[in-house]
C-alpha cells in the first residue's frame, strides 16, 4: 500500500499506532497556516484529540519511493471554512520524514464537480 494511502485511511481512523509507525521520528511538518513547525509528536497528538480535521476527495498525484505529491477537501473542527489542501511529502526508510501543505479556502456553499 502507498505511504500516502495507508497515512490517509490512519488519520481518517484515528489510528494513532498506524501513524507512529508511518512517521519517522525526525519528521517536519510545516502546513500552510500558522508560521509553525512541528513535528512527529505534535502531529500524533493532533491526530489522537478528537479535534483533526476531516478530508474527503483524498487524491494521490504522484507517489514513488522518495517524495509524494496528495490533493485532498479538508473540513476542520473549528468551523473555518473548508480548503482545498495540496500536500508534498518526503520520505525516508519508508516513512514520512517532512511534509508541507498548501491551501485555498472553499466557501461553505462549494460543491465537488460531479457530485
């Protein structure tokens, strides 16, 4: 299974075990908000307090052994409006080792083509 897929379905699940093993220890995770940095034990923690984000529409682009590229609508507990988030991993031993997003915020009303 893909890095990015077996990633998506842990976070979709809240399985923080799957993930621990999926991120490697040294990960960075810069997203498109905030000016922050964070890293693996920040990012278990988001995932495991009931309070990530949902996605929908989950996309991988392109995905080989070192780098991969996913396309996702994300919905967030904290009632902002929605976004459509491009992510660019990088990987190492198999796990995500840095991670960055992008976003553009969709309004509440938006509808996915072909839906």
């Amino acid at each position: 299974m893909p890095v990015i897929d077996a990633y998506n379905k842990a976070w979709e699940n809240g399985d923080v075990e799957t993930l621990e093993k999926l991120i490697h220890d040294d990960c960075v995770f810069n997203p498109h908000v905030g000016g922050i940095t964070m890293g693996k034990s920040d990012i278990l923690g988001f995932a495991g307090s009931g309070n990530a984000p949902k996605s929908e529409n989950n996309r991988i682009l392109f995905e080989n052994d070192e780098v991969g590229v996913a396309h996702s609508i994300v919905h967030f507990a904290n009632g902002s409006d929605s976004e459509a988030v491009m992510s660019f991993m990088r990987f190492k031993d198999g796990q995500i080792v840095s991670m960055e997003t992008g976003a553009t915020p969709i309004s509440p009303d938006y509808k996915l083509i072909g839906n």
